[in-house]
C-alpha cells in the first residue's frame, strides 16, 4: 500500500550506501550508519523550505488573531459566516494553514519507510509484517532497490558487535538470520538504551528551545499572546505535549526501533538543532528589517516638527 514510499527511501539510501561504499568497507556498519545519515539529511534538506514558509505563515497568522477574534465575536452566533470570513482574512494575509503540517507530513511517511525497509532485510520471523522466510531465502532475496548481494552485506554489518536491523524486543527465533549470531538480546539493550535516551533528550531540549524562542517573542512585544484564557491553556497545553510527551513516547516505543532506525532519529534531531538555530535567527532578522521598515514609514507620513497635521476631511470656511 506504501510502495510509493518504500521504493524511493530505499533507492536513497542504496545511493548513499554505494557512495561511501567507495571509500568504506560496504560491509562495514559505519558504511550503512552514514547512508542512514545521509538519507536523513537529504530528506530535511528538501524542506528546509517548506520549514521556512511554515515559519512565515505562523508569524502571520500571529499578526491576525486580533482581527480573527474580532470576526469570532462578530459572526459567534452565524458558524457559515465566520468561516466565510476567516477564508477572506486568510486569503488577504497570505496565510495558508496547510503549510504548517508539510514538514510533518512528509516526515512521518520516511519514518514509516524506513522503518518498513530496514524491518525488510530479515523476514525470517512469523510475527506481524514477517513473511517467514528461511535464513537461505531472506539471504538470496531482494529488498526493494536492494539486491540479494546488499541484503547479504547489511545483514552481516555490525555496529558495535549488533546487526542494524536488530531491535530490543526482537524475537530470538529471528536471530538466526544473522550470520553468525555472536550477539545476544542484552548486547542489542547495550547499544540501543543510550540512543534512546539521547533521543528523548534531543527531542525534549529542540522542543524547549523552540518554545522559548517563542516565549521571547511575547515578552518583547514582536508575538501577541493567546487571546483569550482558552486559547492560552491549548497552548500550554500543547508546549506540555512537545516537551515531555513526545519524548517520552519514544522511550516506551525505542523499544521497538531498530538500530538503523535509531540512527535515523538520532541524524534528524542533530539536524532539527541546527535548522532550528538557522531558521530562528532568519526569522528575527526578517522580523526586525519589517518592524524597522515600518517605523520608517511611520515617521515618513508624521507631519514634520512645527507644521501642522493637514486633515483632508475638514471643510474650509
């Protein structure tokens, strides 16, 4: 059903893996960690972006909560109305409320994705999504883009002495389709445990910063607060869920993660650091350049100092 996701990702990353194949063992764990690497870079690249209009639509949709209130009080009473209305604000603002979730929407099918092909190179399990294969079969059969060869290789690499498509709650029984199987369940905890941890941590703290940034805002007069008392505890409410939520999601999910998989997420924080400390002071200078232009345009229409305001409206006698 999702062969338009997992054949792309898998082609990503197949390109990735080929490239450092040429400096790197291709069967070395380092060389499929940094394809992994590289596929999320390649993907976040592509929405830098869409991350920047998002950026830009939320600060403008800021700028209007006063006038959408207003329409709210107007037209409480007329549902049709204030829909209307809210569609022509939007429409005059330059603001698009779809474009806030891109960035998500498409990230979510790439963790889907990957997690399904990395999940792919040993089907030799009889659990849910496992085709049951025998070690012989799994070895010798494709995996998307990848050839029987690729499979081979990713399922020998190592990283720190575990397969990267192995996971904490994997069941033994699919263990054997690795070769050898030198590892046990609790050298599997070893490496994944401090990924997941730095994950949650990664994820906690780039959700602080960005709520912090935003907090500044208010306080400086560049960001209006929430409206009214509602709206202020949706927010809250919502800052709760991104700061200690999510984070500790993912370490009752990690558990289920494979190793590659884990990489993923730890590249896409490291790169969400980066992107968010980028974007944020692209966004402040943008900020400060319209505030600064409309100063200007405010002394450049005030009447000069001695000179009386003309009033166009005033009939003369």
């Amino acid at each position: 059903m999702l062969n338009f996701v997992y054949w792309p990702i898998s082609a990503i990353l197949w390109f990735w893996h080929k490239l450092f194949s040429f400096v790197l063992d291709p069967g070395s764990g380092i060389t499929w960690v940094l394809a992994i690497v590289f596929l999320t870079f390649t993907i976040r690249v592509l929405l830098v972006r869409p991350t920047l209009n998002q950026m830009r639509s939320s600060r403008k949709m800021q700028d209007m909560q006063p006038r959408m209130t207003e329409i709210r009080n107007k037209y409480k009473n007329d549902q049709q109305k204030m829909v209307e209305e809210t569609r022509k604000l939007q429409k005059e603002m330059g603001v698009n409320p779809l474009a806030g979730c891109l960035p998500v929407l498409v990230q979510m099918p790439v963790f889907i994705g990957l997690f399904h092909v990395l999940r792919s190179f040993n089907r030799t399990g009889t659990g849910a999504g496992q085709l049951g294969m025998s070690i012989e079969e799994n070895r010798n059969t494709a995996n998307y883009i990848f050839s029987p060869e690729d499979v081979q290789s990713f399922l020998d690499a190592r990283l720190f002495g575990v397969p990267l498509s192995a996971y904490i709650t994997m069941p033994e029984e699919m263990y054997k389709g690795f070769d050898p199987v030198n590892f046990t369940q609790f050298d599997i905890i070893l490496v994944a445990a401090p990924l997941i941890i730095i994950i949650a941590l990664a994820t906690h703290f780039n959700a602080k910063m960005a709520i912090t940034r935003q907090n500044k805002r208010v306080e400086s007069g560049r960001a209006a607060p929430p409206s009214n008392d509602q709206m202020a505890m949706q927010m809250q409410m919502m800052n709760k869920m991104m700061v200690w939520f999510l984070p500790g999601t993912i370490l009752f999910t990690g558990v289920l993660w494979h190793i590659g998989l884990l990489c993923y997420m730890g590249a896409n924080n490291i790169w969400t650091f980066f992107q968010q400390r980028y974007v944020f002071a692209k966004m402040d200078r943008e900020e400060e350049e319209e505030l600064a232009a409309k100063r200007e345009a405010k002394r450049a229409s005030a009447p000069k100092p001695g000179v009386k305001p003309k009033n166009p409206k005033k009939k003369r006698k």
